[in-house]
C-alpha cells in the first residue's frame, strides 16, 4: 500500500501526516507512508488544495486534516 501526504509543511499537513501514522500503526499494515512537499511534485500528483492525502494513487481527502478513525476506515 503506497500512502503520501500532500502539503506545503504547513501545521495542517504535519498534522495530517501524524493521523496517518497512527492509523497505519493501529491497523498493523504494511504501508510506505509518504510526505510530498515539493510544490513541482505536488502539480504533477493534480492535488490543488493541502493537505491532502492519497492511497495508491486515489485521492481520498483534500484540503481537510482526517482523524485517524476515518484514515484507518479509508484503508480497509
């Protein structure tokens, strides 16, 4: 499973990004967690509001920060 969070390092996405970790850790999974800053990267992914978060390719949330009860729901 390929997880990446998208943002610019603001708050939000460090936020977003912790909630990830906690959900991956409470669902046991094997997942590669990835946190995309680089403005360029971020336009090729077609993401235009942070954060925002994708699992294997799909967007799944943006420009909101997901508790990990709703990451972990998104997962399964």
């Amino acid at each position: 499973m390929n997880i990446k969070v998208i943002g610019t390092g603001c708050e939000k996405c460090d936020k977003l990004y912790a909630n990830v970790q906690e959900a991956v850790n409470m669902m046991g999974c094997e997942a590669q967690v990835e946190k995309i800053e680089d403005l360029m990267e971020i336009v090729k992914l077609g993401v235009m509001t942070s954060p925002s978060l994708m699992i294997d390719g799909k967007l799944v949330v943006s420009g909101r920060i997901a508790k990990p009860a709703e990451i972990l729901k998104l997962l399964k």
